[in-house]
C-alpha cells in the first residue's frame, strides 16, 4: 500500500532535484540574491506538488501510466477492493 511516507518520499524527489537545477540556472545567469534562490525553491515546491498530486489522482483513479509503472515497485501494487 502506498501511504503518505511514499508520496512524502516522492515529493522529495521531484523538489530537491528541481530547486537544485533551478537554482543552478540562477547561479550561472549571475543573479544570486536570496530573493532568486527563494523563487526557486517556489517553483520548485509548486512543480513536485502538481507532479505529486497527478501521480497520486492517477493511484487513486487506477490509471495507467507509463512512467508510473516503470518505476520498480510502483506499478505492481493492487489496490484493496
């Protein structure tokens, strides 16, 4: 069963690798102010949870999904009728 724990960890996932990219674009444009690294973080935060909540809605609906189900484990979970 997939509980908070797992999406908490796949939020996780999605958000720290984008900041990181996000605010590495920022760092090599040359504009290094907190108000940037903060809008990164933003839209970092915004992104994973769209991404979250579409991995999650797709769960919930049991829809297929090619990237889903590649992921080891993910795809062979049978929901409780």
């Amino acid at each position: 069963m997939m509980g908070a724990i797992f999406w908490i960890k796949r939020y996780l996932l999605a958000a720290l690798p984008l900041f990181a990219i996000l605010a590495a674009v920022e760092w090599f444009k040359g504009s290094t102010t907190t108000n940037d690294y903060l809008s990164a973080a933003v839209w970092a935060a915004i992104a994973a949870g769209i991404f979250t909540y579409m991995a999650w809605r797709r769960f919930r609906n049991d829809q297929a999904c090619a990237v889903c189900d590649s992921l080891p484990g993910v795809g062979k979970v049978k929901k409780p009728r």
